[in-house]
C-alpha cells in the first residue's frame, strides 16, 4: 500500500450513471443551524439534488442512511449550487440552484425529530427566475459594495452577464468581442467580473461601468452606441494566458489586495488585482479541478489541484509540499478545515468546512457521482522481511539450472525473435495478378487527360497453421500507381484458415511509375506459453502487375532523341511472340518493331534487329526507356526459360548515357531549390498579412475612430499574395513528384546499363541500388542529392579507392542540400570512371585494390 493515498474518512456513489461536474458541489451550514457544522450540498445533471451531513464510521463500513438530509429531484440539470444571503430581509443563508433556463433559491430547514429515524429536512422554493437565455454559470457576491445580502450574476452561453437583485432582475450586459463563455468569478475587493474569454484571455469589467454600460437587449452593438450616445462597456485590464481556462478562484490576501488564480490547461496562475503576474507554475499532468486558499506563512497561498492520473498536489505558491493518490479523478474539490497539516494552516476562506469529528477533511466529487471526504497522512508499514537463511551455495545445481535456462533461450531464438527458415512457417501469403484487366475500371479521380484508365485486380491470399493475434495486411506500390484499398485486418482465431483480400490498381496522375512492382506486408503476433500476448513477426509477399496497365499499343516511331541498344547471345525473338498482350494483328509483317504509348503521352519503340542478335528501345524522353528496356529482359529470360536455354545473356556496349542523366538531375533540384524559395516566401507574406492584422485590429479597437490609411487595401493585395503563392507551392510539390518518379526510373535505367557493361553480380548491384536508391521521397529536411552524394563518395573513398590516403579521408556526419549538382555528377562520373578501370563493389575496404582496364571509357 503507497504511504502516500488520501485516508478514507468517508465516501459514497451518488444514484447509477449520472454527471457531475465543477459547480455541482458547494459546502455550507444551508440549514443556518449555527453549530459550526456544515453540509455537503451536490447537484447532478439528472435533476437530483442531495444534501448530506457525513458522520465518521468505521474502517470498511459503508456511509449511514442517516447522512442522507435531504435528496429531491429537479425537473431540470442542476448546473451549479451556491449558498448565501440571496433572499431580501433576511441574513439567513438560502440555496441557489441554476438550471439551463431557470435560477430557483431555496430555503432549507429541519424539523427535530422524536424517534430513532432522526430529523426531518425539506426545501421551499423562495422564489425562481425564467432566464430568455442558456445559463452557463453564476458567480454571487455583495456586487456595487452593498451589505448583508447578495447578488448573483449568470453568464449565458452567448456571453451575457445578467445581474439579479434577489427577487428582481436589474440589467443585462453582453461581453465584447465574446465567442464562448469561460469561468466567472467577483472579486470583492476591487467590485468586478472576472472571466477568460476564448481569445484565452483574463478579463476584468467593473460592476460600475456593467450597471451604467448601454443597456443589452441583443448581441449587436445598439444604433446610440454607433452614433456615440450612451456608455460602451470597456474592460478593466486583460492579461493574455494563451490557454484555455478550466476554473477562477479570488482569494483575498489582506485587507488591502486579493489574489485571483486561474487555471489553465497547462499551467495556473495567480494574478494581482491589477492583472498583473504574481507568480505562475507549470503543470506536469492536465489538470481537473483546485482550490487556492490563505496559508498560514505570511505572503504565501496553498493550492489544491486535481488531475486526470488521479492525484491530488498540495502547492505553497509554486513549491509542491504534498502528492495523494486518489481512487477516482476530482472534476471539483474543497477543504474542509480551518487547520491543514503541518504546513498549510489556513485562515477562513470561501469553500472550507468544518466537521465536528475531524479537521483538514478534503471533498472531492469525481464526474460518475464518487463523493469523498478524505484527509492526508501515511499508513505505517506492518511488514518486516522475514530473515534469510543462509546456506551452502550447490555448485552443481547452479550449472544444471544454468544450462536449462541456455536451453530455453535458444528455443526462444529460434521460435519467436529470428524467421524461421527450416521448419513449417506459422503463415502463408500468397499474391495473385488477374491476367486480365478489370471489364469495368476502378479508375477515380484520375488526371490522366483524355485515355480511358484501366484497373486490375490482386488478390492476396492467407493462410495460417496456427492461432495469430493482430494480423494486418499493409499495400504498397509505387507512385502514381494507387489501390482502391491498402489496410486490411483480419481475425485467425482458429488454426488453418485462409483468408482473401481484392484490391484493384490504376494510374492516378498522368506520368508513370518507376516500378510496376508492387508489395504487401503481413504483421501478426504469434502467442506462446511465455508470451500469451504473442511475439511480433512480419512476412512479406511481392507481386509484379502486367506493363498494359500503364502502357497500350501505339504506332512504331521512326526518329527519336534517346536511344539504347541491348547485345545478346542468342538470335533476335519475334515482337509478337515476346509481347503478344501488344501485338497488332493488322501488322502482321512488322514483326520486328513495335510501338507502345505510355498513358502519360510518351511513345516507346522496340526494334529488333534482323541480322545481328540486338535490341533497339528508342523514345523521346530518356526515363521512359526504363520500364520497355525493363520489360524486354524479363520476357527474354522467361522466354528462353521455357525454351530450356539456360545461357542466355544480355550485354551492353555502348557509352553510359550520364549526360542525359544529370540533366534529370539538375531538373530535380531545380524544383527543389524553388520549392524552398516559394515557401520562404510564403512564410514572409504570411508574416506580412498577420502584421497588417493586428495594425488593422489596433485601429478597430481605438475609441477615437482613425484613418485605415490603406491598410484594407494592404491587407487585401497581401490576402492575394499569400493564395497564390500556396497555389505556387503546390504546383511546384507535384511537379517535384512527377520530377522525382522520372528521376527513379533514369536511376533504374542507369544501373541496368551499368550492370550488364560491367556484369556485375547481385550483391554488386544491391550496393549500387543502395546508394543510388536511398529514399522513397524527398522531405524538407533530407533530399535525395546530398543523400547519393554522401553514399557515392562513401564508395569512392572506401572499396573504389585508389590509394590508403583516400580512405582515410573523413566524411560529413552532417547532410545538408548542396549548392549545386556538379560535386554530385562528378562523383558519379568518377564511379562509373572507377568501375571502368576493374573496380568492384563491396562492403569491406579489403578489395579496394585496382585491376586491369576491361572497358572503353564512359561518355562525359
């Protein structure tokens, strides 16, 4: 048990699934019996309202039937309860109830009882306003200095204060510039309102310039008061907090000031009479609900506050005294003696009560109805640790123990932390391409321009041997390739289940994608005897989607700008046979060219050459040669697969076409460079049009109107500004995707070429990916030049190296956007140089070493 809980003294649940909040609890001698002993008086927003007079009981007893004085229901929610001097002739203290449309006092009285049922409590209505507005809450008080009785005022929904002199309603006042209303509290000393409005600032208004302020009967200012007749209603002063406000509380610190302390969502604050700041804290966890009252140190003030972890913090000024841990979460609190513990002697204050059997009692009322009254202290602990026996250490059964514990461990490793790879996997997934495309497409809010979009279906397939937890099937392909659906969870609560996800695939804008593969990733957790809650694992499946999903057949074009040749060892196969999904039976005889129109608008033509064992692909932008050149080697391999010719290969010969290359480069980072600039401006007109803003808002406010001096004009052109250069923004952001998924299939390309001029292995060309493929996409903070950069010098200093000297160099630890691209392409220049010479890839810097030149050189 924690010392540090609040002491149960006594506690109840009020009624079954009611609501509480702030202003439904109030202490007080509502009864006027004048033994000191006061009531705790509670509403609720089912209409109920109780009044109990707690007892002290036993540990473990529950509250008595005869705590209960009093428990009535309202017809309407209970918003708030006050007691004080609300009735005229009298210094007795009544009951004020406020309803969402009605404000009712009562009196309570007892009549002594003659049996052992005790006494007898009932209410009578003194008398009840009909509000024309939404009440939202009250506050009360000896408003305008007036003594032996009080007022009360009630803030509406709608921002207005609405001031009643006991049995009759005085004035109504709307709040400048109010949104939403916010806690509402009086402060005696000075004779005004204070609240925080929803600019999240502290407002005081004088209760003299509220009662002779232009009368309010709408929201609007009044024709007299455009005109200059009758008194605006002006603020005190205002003290800008920027948060929202949970609760106001005015505590008087002498005779001569008084304190107001607000609590925000993150902070409180305690504020002078003036507005000024006194002192602020801030919060570690969101508060609920507190209660600042007097301490017993002169110039200081303690401070209740609740929160949402359950616990309550004893504050003196900004210093934390005491922490309890409370069984539910306070929405209102109050203190209940005149004497705190050790530290915190209190002077009487608004709130505090005074039980005849225990003093320093705390009530808390949590939002679901758990009333308590608790006090603070500690428990002592009655446990002592048993003595330990000691005893002869067995050496043998220590490293039988330890080998058990071994034995287990490599279990665990090879069942649930690395892939299994030997025995029965606990899921399967399959993936299924439809061979045909979708009869009616999928297509939606495509920018392809005037091509019809078609679809394709993929259906990925499950399959479980044993029970799995949390299984989500997570899509993805590259842009701008989207899927009619990507997130798909599924329940395995029985083993050998098989379970099908469909989702269909289309072009969304209108340039192609630098990959038609596409891959679908599995989570689940898998439940053992060790780990009910399972072990997390991860499977993935790829599945390629078919080229007429971005391509259709188009006409053979004779001339074009880019051009690659692919050299075989085998004799040059029919178009047709290799691509029958793009063969044209109306040119039967052009079996060796073919044409293909990407939907984005390009043309792409292969030829075949009738003589030599050659490949042409020609088009008129260098990236789209990446996906036909692509497709072309995957259908030749699969087709002399079949034909059981298992030394086919692919060759290239020609120059690397680096010049076309950085030229896709530097219009990448062209986009990027604007893209920065457009946003720096962006944030300066931004700063710009707040400035005019608050000019503008100045003027307003002023009470001797002033020339705008072509401020709105100002504002207006700068309002035009900031629109179009967010337009600009955007364009330029989707200019840099198409840019970046062009830039992609030039790398793809370029790697391609690389490695069959090189014939480089798989591993040498997962190294080469890497550092030419490092991210998805580019972000503010790392882009894709600085990134390639970094890897290419990484290789050039260490595994491509000349010399000892140049891996020693030291590298940047710090990546930032270059100036320009030409540091970039002469590294790359400088790989492909390397790797012309008998350079080759590696991890280590062990095979750095130089060899024979087998290449002629790279085009520059």
């Amino acid at each position: 048990m924690s010392l540090f809980k609040a002491r149960d003294w006594w506690s109840t649940v009020l009624g079954e699934k009611e609501e509480f909040d702030q202003g439904c609890l109030c202490l007080a001698d509502v009864d006027n019996s004048g033994n000191g002993q006061d009531k705790i008086i509670v509403g609720s927003f089912m209409g109920y309202l109780r009044i109990f007079n707690p007892h002290a009981v036993k540990t473990g007893d529950g509250p008595q039937a005869e705590d209960l004085l009093l428990e009535v229901q309202l017809r309407d929610p209970v918003l708030q309860v006050e007691v004080g001097k609300f009735v005229s002739g009298t210094e007795m203290l009544h009951l004020a109830v406020l309803h969402s449309r009605k404000l009712c006092v009562y009196s309570v009285s007892g009549t002594l009882g003659n049996v052992e049922h005790g006494n007898q409590y009932q209410i009578k209505l003194m008398y009840e306003h009909h509000l024309q507005r939404t009440a939202c809450n009250m506050t009360y008080g000896p408003f305008g200095g007036i003594k032996g009785r009080d007022l009360i005022c009630i803030q509406s929904m709608d921002g207005m204060l609405m001031v009643f002199e006991q049995e009759s309603y005085a004035f109504g006042r709307f709040l400048p510039g109010s949104l939403l209303p916010g806690p509402l509290a009086y402060s005696p000393r000075t004779d005004s309102f204070i609240t925080v409005s929803s600019c999240r600032q502290v407002e005081s208004y004088k209760y003299q310039v509220l009662a002779f302020a232009t009368d309010a009967d709408k929201k609007q200012e009044t024709e007299q008061q455009k005109l200059g007749s009758g008194k605006r209603l002006v603020v005190d002063w205002t003290l800008n907090i920027g948060e929202q406000a949970l609760d106001i509380c005015i505590i008087p610190f002498n005779q001569s000031a008084s304190s107001v302390f607000v609590l925000g969502e993150r902070n409180f604050f305690c504020l002078k009479d003036n507005g000024q700041i006194r002192f602020m804290k801030k919060l570690d966890c969101s508060p609920s609900c507190f209660l600042p009252y007097c301490s017993v140190s002169e110039g200081t003030i303690n401070t209740l506050i609740g929160n949402h972890n359950h616990m309550l913090h004893v504050y003196q000024d900004v210093t934390l005294k005491w922490a309890t841990q409370l069984p539910h979460v306070p929405v209102a609190v109050r203190v209940g003696s005149l004497h705190f513990p050790d530290y915190s002697q209190a002077l009487p204050c608004p709130g505090c009560l005074c039980f005849s059997d225990l003093k320093g009692v705390i009530v808390t009322l949590s939002d679901d109805g758990h009333l308590q009254c608790s006090y603070l202290g500690t428990d002592p602990s009655l446990f002592q640790a048993p003595k330990v026996e000691s005893r002869e250490l067995n050496y043998d059964e220590l490293d039988v123990e330890l080998k058990e514990l071994q034995r287990i461990i490599k279990d665990v490793k090879s069942q649930g932390v690395w892939p299994m790879t030997e025995r029965e996997e606990d899921l399967k997934v399959f993936a299924v391409v439809s061979s045909s495309l979708d009869s009616v497409s999928q297509a939606t809010n495509i920018e392809v321009g005037t091509d019809s979009v078609p679809s394709i279906t993929v259906k990925i397939t499950l399959q479980n041997r044993v029970v799995l937890q949390k299984v989500k099937l997570s899509v993805y392909v590259q842009p701008p390739l989207v899927l009619t659906c990507d997130q798909f969870t599924f329940d395995f609560a029985v083993p050998d289940m098989t379970s099908v996800a469909a989702f269909s695939v289309y072009l969304k804008k209108n340039y192609i994608p630098s990959e038609l593969e596409g891959n679908a990733v599995v989570s689940y957790s898998r439940p053992t005897d060790r780990n009910p809650d399972g072990i997390p694992r991860v499977i993935q499946c790829k599945f390629r989607l078919p080229l007429k999903l971005i391509c259709l057949p188009g006409q053979p074009s004779k001339t074009a700008s880019q051009k690659l040749t692919i050299d075989t060892n085998k004799s040059p196969v029919s178009l047709p046979i290799l691509f029958p999904d793009f063969a044209s039976h109306s040119d039967d005889d052009q079996i060796n060219v073919m044409g293909f129109r990407l939907l984005g608008g390009s043309r792409v033509t292969l030829l075949a050459s009738r003589t030599s064992q050659r490949y042409r692909i020609q088009s008129e932008q260098f990236e789209d040669l990446w996906l036909i050149t692509n497709e072309l080697i995957l259908r030749l391999l699969e087709y002399f697969e079949k034909q059981g010719i298992k030394d086919f290969a692919c060759s290239f010969s020609g120059c690397i076409p680096l010049q076309e290359y950085f030229e896709l480069i530097d219009h990448h980072f062209e986009l990027r460079i604007n893209g920065e600039k457009l946003e720096e401006l962006l944030s300066e007109r931004a700063v710009q049009f707040r400035a005019i803003q608050r000019r503008l808002l100045t003027r307003f406010r002023d009470k001797t109107p002033a020339p705008l001096q072509h401020l709105d004009t100002l504002l207006d052109g700068t309002y035009k500004q900031v629109i179009a250069l967010a337009d600009a923004v955007e364009e330029n952001q989707d200019r840099l995707l198409q840019s970046s998924a062009g830039l992609r299939s030039a790398t793809h390309l370029l790697i391609l070429l690389v490695r069959l001029w090189q014939k480089l292995s798989a591993d040498q060309t997962a190294i080469l990916e890497a550092a030419f493929l490092p991210l998805q996409e580019d972000t503010q903070e790392l882009g894709w030049e600085e990134t390639v950069d970094a890897a290419i010098a990484h290789l050039l200093k260490t595994c491509l190296s000349k010399s000892s000297k140049e891996q020693a160099l030291s590298l940047s630890s710090q990546l930032t956007i270059p100036k320009d691209t030409s540091r970039l392409k002469k590294h790359i220049t400088l790989l492909c140089d390397r790797l012309a010479k008998g350079g080759r890839l590696c991890l280590s810097t062990d095979a750095a070493a130089p060899q024979a030149l087998v290449m002629p050189v790279v085009a520059k």
